[in-house]
C-alpha cells in the first residue's frame, strides 16, 4: 500500500535523521514518489544554505587580542608610588646610618685587615647602639608603619575595586 | 571515555587560565571564537557591535570561568553565555525579542503573499546573502536554534539547555524556521534558481 505523501515535519525528521522507525519507510516512500523526492530536494538545499558559514569572520588575532586585554598592565600611578618609596627609604637608611654609627671604627678595621669575627662583633655592637638609640620611640614607629600599611591597604583595595580585580590580581 | 578525555582536558585548561596564564586564555578564546561568533553575527545586526561583543563575550567568560563547575559541556556554557550577552545588548537597544514568535500560529501560506515576486529578484543571484537576510528578519528565538543546529551542530537537548526552553520547543521552533525559510525563498526565486 502506497503511503500518502511525506508531511513537511516528517521529511525534516527524516533528513534529521530523527524519524526513529519511519525512516526506513519514509526512505521506501522516497523510491516510488517524485512530488516527495522534489520536496527533500528544497529541504536538502536549504540544509546546505543554512550550514554556509560564509560572513562570520571575525579577525585572524581576535583570541590574541582579547587575551591581550587580560595582561597584568603595570599601573604607572603604583610604580611611581614604589619608587618614590624607595627613594626615601634609601636616603633615610643612608642617613641614619652616617647619624648614628661611628663609621670609622669599620674603615679602620678593614684597612688594618682584621679578622672576619671581629667586624661581625663590632658591626653587632654598632646596631645594638643604634636600636638602643631608636628604642625610645619605638611604639611611635610600630604605629607609625601600622598606619602606613592600612593606607597602603586601602588604596590598593580601592584600586581593585576600580579595576574589577581581586586584592591579589591588581 | 572520549567525552571524559575531553571534559578533563578543559578542565586542564581551565585551571591554567585560572592559574594566570594568558596563552590558554587565548588557545580558549580560539577553540571556541566561531562558535560565538556565530551567536553574535546571526543575532546581532549592527555589524559595527558584532566584535565588541564578541569580546565581551569572552571576557564575562573570563570572569566567572572559577564558577564554571562541569555541569555541562564547556561549548554550552559558552554559547549560553554568548546567548545571554547578545539579548542583554538587543534589550538595551531597544529591539522586539519576543514579539515576533507570538504571531507563530499566522498560517505559513500568508507568508508568500508578503513577498516579492521571482522576477523582481531575478538578478539577484546570491542566494547565501539572501537567506541570511531572511534569516534576519526572524525572530531571535528562531534565529538562534537554525545557527545552533546548523552551523554548530549541537543537539535539541543542547540547544534546550542553552536557551533554556523544552526540547519539544526547540523542535518545533526549528520546523516552523525552515518552513518559514523554504516559502520565503520558494516565493522570491524559481525552483531552478535555488535548487540546481
């Protein structure tokens, strides 16, 4: 018994290869009807139009660039910071340095050419004077450095806010 | 087993994009560019925004790639993703989403009578842009499942979970797609034209 023509339903299920048990039946069907054999013709050529992938090109360094977006961009305004930082740090240790430690017990020593122990006790001794000396303020540098961290802190914090970053990844 | 080898290969890979590394971050960006691009082209029509999208894209991915958890293919949480962005982009602009499908039930024998006739068309030979152009005029819905099914070759189930819609829609919506498409081209150009 022939079978009425293939619905248009049945012939994307077909070509979908989704017709589960109809698809041999559908594919006998296809044998003896031309007007059906036509019509999965304009199906099949659709098919071909919809799979052309022409006009979605995006360009050849698209996944280099967006990557390039996430790269760690050094912020001027941090290096700046650092070295400005550093900058008086240096200057500071330099001087406290020539301020507080009688330099010219080591000179000798080297020049004499003294024994590598007894620089070390003398170089001991120097920082011990030192620290001894800063000893007296030095819950005003503890706190001092404290609040210097908290500000530190904060502005990085800020800093990631702006940036959509975590704290770590600024 | 192959499925398994490929979810712990992107898992591998995930974790060194995780990890800072920018070179996965790109080999990522190209494993999966087309099949974003494909969302995007097919669904957003100011080509000057298409780009731009894209990378946002791949940037919100970027983002919250430490929340992805292997629920599901990486593909479909991209093209989900890629989804979502292009109707955010639609919305803000100002553009219809969903009207169109509501008026589904119009007899698809109307649609012929709205358009050209076969000789107006007769120079125009390029048959690709022409569809793309109908293809255009589709609701986004319809639109979204022809480039998933056709273009990237994903399943109704992938397509259902994507579009957050039943499968049973995802079908039918398909069907209706390229009947609506067939009668469109049937109505503007000769069989011989389209189909030899």
């Amino acid at each position: 018994m022939a079978l009425a023509h293939l619905s248009e339903d049945r012939i994307q299920d077909y070509l979908d290869g989704n017709a589960g048990p109809e698809q041999e039946r559908a594919a006998a069907h296809l044998e003896t009807c031309g007007a059906c054999r036509e019509a999965v013709r304009e199906y099949e050529s659709l098919y071909l139009g919809l799979a052309d992938e022409a006009g979605f090109d995006l360009p050849a360094d698209f996944a280099a660039s967006v990557a390039a977006k996430l790269a760690p961009q050094p912020e001027p305004r941090a290096w700046f910071y650092k070295g400005i930082i550093a900058a008086v740090l240096l200057l500071a240790g330099t001087g406290a340095v020539y301020f507080f430690v009688d330099l010219s017990v080591l000179f000798d020593m080297v020049n004499k050419g003294l024994a590598l122990e007894t620089c070390l006790d003398t170089a001991v001794s120097a920082v011990r004077t030192f620290l001894s000396i800063l000893g007296i303020q030095t819950n005003l540098l503890v706190f001092s450095g404290l609040a210097l961290l908290m500000v530190g802190l904060l502005d990085r914090l800020v800093f990631a806010f702006r940036q959509g970053k975590t704290l770590f990844h600024v | 087993m192959v499925r398994e080898e490929g979810m712990a290969e992107s898992r591998a890979q995930i974790e060194r994009i995780l990890a800072g590394d920018t070179k996965a971050f790109a080999g990522f960006v190209a494993q999966y560019q087309r099949l974003v691009s494909h969302i995007v082209f097919r669904l957003i029509d100011n080509e000057s925004d298409r780009e731009d999208i894209c990378q946002d894209v791949f940037l919100a991915i970027y983002r919250s790639l430490g929340d992805f958890r292997f629920e599901s293919k990486v593909s479909t949480w991209v093209a989900r993703v890629a989804y979502y962005r292009c109707l955010s982009h639609l919305e803000k602009m100002k553009v219809a989403l969903w009207d169109d499908i509501s008026g589904e039930n119009q007899p698809l024998d109307t649609v012929a009578a709205d358009c050209q006739k076969p000789d107006e068309y007769a120079a125009d030979r390029d048959i690709s842009a022409r569809l793309r152009d109908e293809i255009s005029k589709m609701p986004i819905q319809y639109r979204m499942i022809l480039t998933l099914y056709h273009l990237d070759e994903m399943s109704y189930n992938e397509i259902a979970d994507i579009m957050e819609l039943p499968e049973g829609t995802v079908k039918s919506y398909l069907f209706r797609a390229r009947k609506l498409l067939k009668r469109k081209l049937l109505a503007r150009y000769r069989p011989e034209e389209l189909w030899h």
